[in-house]
C-alpha cells in the first residue's frame, strides 16, 4: 500500500472518537464482557480509551455502553472520570449499528457543536498506536473517510456447511479492515440514519452504502480485537514486551474499605448469614435476603474501589433485587475489583447481636465466606460479639455486621478536575 496523500483539508479538525463498548463479548471466558476484562492490570476498554488521548489528536471520547454496564464502566475507566476529554458514556442499542447511530446521535448534541470527524473504534482493539491514528486522521476529509486494513495474504478458501472444501477465492484486492474508521461527522451520521435497521458489519460498510468515498490507509498487526481466550494470552504477551507500559511495571497499593449493615428481626426461623441459613428464632426484615455479612462486604469492597455503597448498584426500590441471594451483590463488587485490575487480599467481619449463636457454626461460616470470595481461609476472619444488652442489638431487634477488606490496585496517578 502506497503512503497516503491527504486530501486538502475542508474540515476545522476537531476531532471526537466513539469507542463502541455495548457488546456482551462472552466468548472469551472469564465471566466478564471482555472490554472489561484486565490484560496487564488494566480493563482493556481503559487501555482503549488511553491509547486514543495518547497521541493529542483526539479532542474528547465518548464510550457507547449496554445499557446495564454503567458500573463497569465507571469501575474501569474510574482514574478518567473526572478527566474533561472523558465525555459522559452513552447507552448503546441492541446492534453494533444501532449503537454506533445512538453515539452519534449524541455527539450532534453536545455542547458546543458536533465534531469535525469522528473516529469509531472498536472498544476491544486497545493496542492502536498514535501513527495509526494520524494516518487515519489524515486520510479524512470533507468527502472522503479513511480506514485502516491489512493486505490478505493468506489462501482463502470457501467450504459448505460440512467444512468440506467447494472452492478458492482469489486475494488480490482482499484486505482485513480493522478500526478506528474515521469519517467526516455530518456525511456519517446521515449514511447511518438511512441505514438504521440494517445489519452492515462495520462503518465503512454504512459509508458505502451512501456513496461515501473511503480510502484505505496501512494497519497494524498489533492492532488486533480481543476476542478468544488465544487473544488475550497474545495480549498479554504483547505487554510483557513493553518494558515501557506503566501499567505493567508499578506495584500495586493496598487499599482498605470497610462496611457496615443492619437488619431488623421478624418472623421466621432462620437468618441468612455468608450465603447460609442459621437457625434462630426469628427472621431477618430486608429487600433481598438480609444477610448482613455478605452486605457489610459488598459495601466494603466498593469502599475500597471508592464506587459507592450498595444501595447505589442495588436499589431496595428495584423490584428486581426482591429477595434476591446477597452473593449476587459481592460477586458484583468482585466483578468492579477484577475491571480496576485489583486484588482482594484479606477480609475481616465481626457479627454483632445477641442471637443467633455464632460460635456452633463459626468455621462453617468463615469457609464459606471464604469460598464467596475465592481466598483461602487463613485470610477470612469472622468474629462475633454482643454489646452487651446495650441498643437496638442488646434489646434483640435487629443484627448488624462490620467488615473490612484490604485490597492491592495498581498505582497510577489521577487526573485532576478540569
């Protein structure tokens, strides 16, 4: 591929990029969608976004995420949220299409007009070099987009639905298009208006479609989606090699969140307590299931994420939460400390009540405990104590519990406002 001439420029060059993160992107394991999902320490939708303000080109980002994913996000991309170029995400929609439509709708909305060009970029390609951005940037003019591939080498075949081979395709003229894909704003937000309901695979398929020119500008091997398992044992090689990433060589801080939670008697004969019934002679009054240790827990692990409490990420006015198992509420905490690339290292709870008696069911309860958060035992202590006839849990109206965690997050500086 020859070097590419610009085009003389009709564009002010206020540059925007729209990082589309709305996928489930399961295939890769690991729970997590994968732009969640830490290489190196760090959630792949961070080292994404932190690529694309790398090289000073890009004016502002805006993510486009599931609508159910607004935690996730905050808890990756948490050290830039008060970072001015880090624009308010947006909630995508049921297609890479129409999510892409959805974040350029809200980019012809935003204060202070809509951008120049747009680069839309895959949330799972963090490994875009500035180079490739100016070369895309510079592809892009009033009546043409740009787009980064690499020539197909490789012998193509075509097979029926037995893998059986039926022929040879012939590579000359075949390239492998990857992203950002950089457009002139107003030509691609109305290619993508008329295509709203299609199901084109990529923007420049959009542009296409509307009798947009797009030029192809050189790519980059590295420049690779993150989407099997085999991906990311090749992105982590990747950044091992980069003795220069700092994320990957500071040590990490520890971190400690504490948390506490209440929970008034009722009828009933048991309490929920680490994911276990104890008997008792009453009930526990709560939304979900009450269970005090798991909340204090829960709430202490977004303490040391600095994410807030628990009722944030789980309304008691939800009706979806109504007696849901409180071990769906710590593995979301887990979840936000696996995205910030953190490691729980130690947890301490203390019960505190006149009833149930703790003692008969201690080790029991400290193993689960400690299964729940994947740590071995020796690093789960749970304790229980009275306050001695004293306040509401000396009078047997409610159970409270204490707990604090100590986690280790990677050390990195955070921006400051404005």
């Amino acid at each position: 591929m020859p070097e590419v001439e610009p085009k003389e420029k009709t564009l002010l060059q206020r540059n925007i990029a729209l990082v589309v993160a709305a996928g489930r992107g399961l295939r890769a394991g690991g729970g997590l969608p994968k732009q969640y999902r830490p290489i190196g320490g760090r959630a792949i939708l961070r080292r994404t976004v932190d690529a694309l303000l790398a090289g000073g080109r890009i004016a502002a980002v805006q993510v486009v995420i599931a609508a159910d994913a607004r935690a996730f996000y905050e808890a990756a991309l948490a050290p830039l949220l008060d970072d001015p170029r880090l624009l308010p995400p947006v909630t995508g929609g049921a297609s890479r299409q129409e999510s892409v439509l959805c974040g350029l709708e809200a980019l012809a909305r935003m204060e202070g007009g809509a951008p120049d060009v747009v680069l839309i970029h895959d949330a799972a390609r963090p490994f875009l070099s500035p180079a490739l951005i100016d070369r895309v940037l510079d592809a892009v003019a009033s009546d043409q987009g740009a787009i980064p591939a690499l020539p197909l080498v490789d012998t193509v075949k075509r097979a029926d639905n037995k893998n059986v081979v039926t022929g040879t395709l012939d590579r000359r003229g075949l390239w492998r298009v990857q992203t950002p894909q950089g457009f002139p704003f107003a030509p691609i937000l109305a290619a993508h208006r008329r295509a709203a309901g299609g199901a084109l695979t990529d923007d420049a398929a959009v542009a296409e479609a509307a009798g947009l020119p797009v030029r192809l500008v050189p790519g980059e091997e590295d420049n690779f989606k993150v989407t099997t398992a085999a991906d990311f044992l090749r992105a982590e090689r990747l950044l091992a090699t980069a003795s220069c990433d700092p994320s990957v060589a500071t040590a990490p801080i520890p971190r400690v969140g504490q948390g506490f939670d209440v929970h008034r008697f009722g009828p009933g004969d048991h309490v929920m307590l680490c994911g276990l019934a104890i008997p008792c002679d009453a009930g526990l009054i709560g939304h979900s299931d009450a269970d005090v240790v798991l909340h204090a827990v829960t709430d202490a692990i977004l303490g040391a994420l600095a994410l807030g409490d628990i009722g944030q990420h789980f309304p008691p006015s939800d009706p979806r939460f109504k007696n849901a198992p409180s071990a769906r509420f710590l593995a979301h905490a887990l979840d936000l400390a696996k995205i910030r690339g953190s490691r729980l290292v130690h947890c301490d709870v203390t019960i505190i009540g006149e009833k149930p008696r703790i003692a008969p069911y201690r080790e029991q309860l400290r193993q689960q405990l400690a299964t729940l958060l994947g740590l071995g035992r020796a690093a789960v202590s749970l304790k229980a104590t009275t306050t001695e006839k004293l306040g509401f849990t000396g009078r047997g109206e409610g159970l409270a519990a204490q707990a604090i965690v100590t986690l280790l997050l990677p050390d990195e500086p955070v921006p400051a406002p404005g």
